[in-house]
C-alpha cells in the first residue's frame, strides 16, 4: 500500500481555505457594490429634491414648506453621511477579505512548489538509481568478456 504524502492532504486543506476566502471575498465585494448603491440612490434623491426646490423660486411658498423643505433636506444628508461610513465599513471589510484571500492564495502556491520540488527530487533520484544499476550492468558486462 502507497503511503499518502501529508503534503498531499495540506494541499487539499490550502486549496480549501482559499476557495473559501474567496467566496467571503465575493460576498464583501457584492456588499461595497450594494452599499455604494445604496449612497448613489440617496444622493441622486437629493439632487432631485433639490432641484424641485430650485423649479419653485420665484413662486411664492410658505415659510412652514420652506422650513420642512430644509429639514428633509437635512435628514437626506444625514442618511448620506451615515451611508458614506457604511460604504467606508464595506470597503475595509473588501480590503481584509482581499488580504486574506491572498494569503490563502500564497500558502498554497508554497505548497504546490513544495510538492513540486518532492516530485522533481523523487524523480531525479529515481534517474540516478536507473543511471547506477545500467552502469552496474555495463560493468557485469565488461567483466564477463574479459575473463573470457
């Protein structure tokens, strides 16, 4: 029975870390494009609101329209500032998620090459074993037809 190199095993678990770091890496993508989103609607918002506002200069409006004009307006721009920090929260969380992607991306490149050079090490004395026992023969042979 072959014995399993633990290599072998360390590998499976690297390529494993890493699809899965990848897929967290996906979800915080998905999440700083949902986020970001999210900040265009609410500003597009107010830039339309605003703009409704500046169709209705020259007409008259009450003081009270005004006044909860500029208090909406207020609570969208509070909306925008607290959405800019959660854009700015995903963007940290995409960034980690890169980094431990590429970690998990690392580790198992060193042990592919690990492996790599096992296997090119395994073979190059295999090529010497062979190259021993052919020169081992050569010299049976030479032996042979000298004694004779």
């Amino acid at each position: 029975m072959a014995k399993t190199d633990p290599l072998i095993t360390v590998l499976k678990l690297s390529k494993d870390a890493e699809e899965q770091a990848s897929l967290q890496l996906r979800s915080a993508q998905l999440e700083l494009q949902r986020r970001q989103s999210q900040l265009k609607a609410l500003q597009d918002y107010r830039l339309d609101y605003m703009k409704q506002m500046e169709q209705q200069q020259g007409q008259q409006i009450s003081a009270s329209y005004y006044h909860q004009f500029h208090q909406f307006v207020r609570q969208v721009d509070n909306a925008i500032v607290q959405q800019v920090n959660t854009v700015q929260e995903a963007l940290t969380q995409q960034l980690h998620r890169q980094n431990h992607w590429q970690e998990k991306q690392q580790k198992r490149k060193a042990v592919e090459l690990l492996l790599a050079k096992k296997a090119e090490a395994a073979q190059l004395a295999e090529q010497r074993k062979e190259q021993k026992m052919v020169d081992e023969f050569a010299s049976q042979q030479f032996y042979r037809k000298s004694r004779r």
